[in-house]
C-alpha cells in the first residue's frame, strides 16, 4: 500500500504479530492504514490506534485516602 503525504509516496511497512487482530489491518495486504511503520508503534507498548486491545482502569487508585491526619488545637 502506498500513501501520498504532501505529494510524497510512502510505503507502508508490514505489520508485526501484535497487529493481527486489529481492525485497521488492510486485509489482503498485511499493512496498517493508519501507520507506516507499525513496528514503531509497539516498541514501547501498546498501540494506542489499536481496536483489538482494551485497557482495564483499576478504580482503587482514585479513591482518595487520608493518611496522617492532626488534631487541631482548641483555642479557648
């Protein structure tokens, strides 16, 4: 597949093994229509263009809780 940006053409690089499954994998040819080099992407973890993967927020964590706290002095 090849896409022109600003009048370039590029080449999309072929997907990799994480890739597969999502749904914006250009069937029949194995590459990403929404980036060229795929690979890249997943280097540092997920995709963030991916369909195929869903990410679980825990809720414990926005909970907040007071740890610590002092008594105020009473003034009289």
């Amino acid at each position: 597949m090849i896409s022109k940006i600003h009048s370039v053409e590029y080449a999309h690089e072929a997907i990799v093994d994480s890739c597969i499954g999502c749904a914006r994998v250009v069937k029949g040819e194995n590459v990403c229509e929404a980036y060229l080099y795929p690979k890249a992407k997943w280097k540092l973890g997920n995709c963030n263009a991916s369909t195929h993967i869903i990410e679980v927020i825990d809720d414990s964590k926005k909970t907040k809780t007071r740890v610590g706290q002092q008594k105020q002095k009473k003034r009289g």
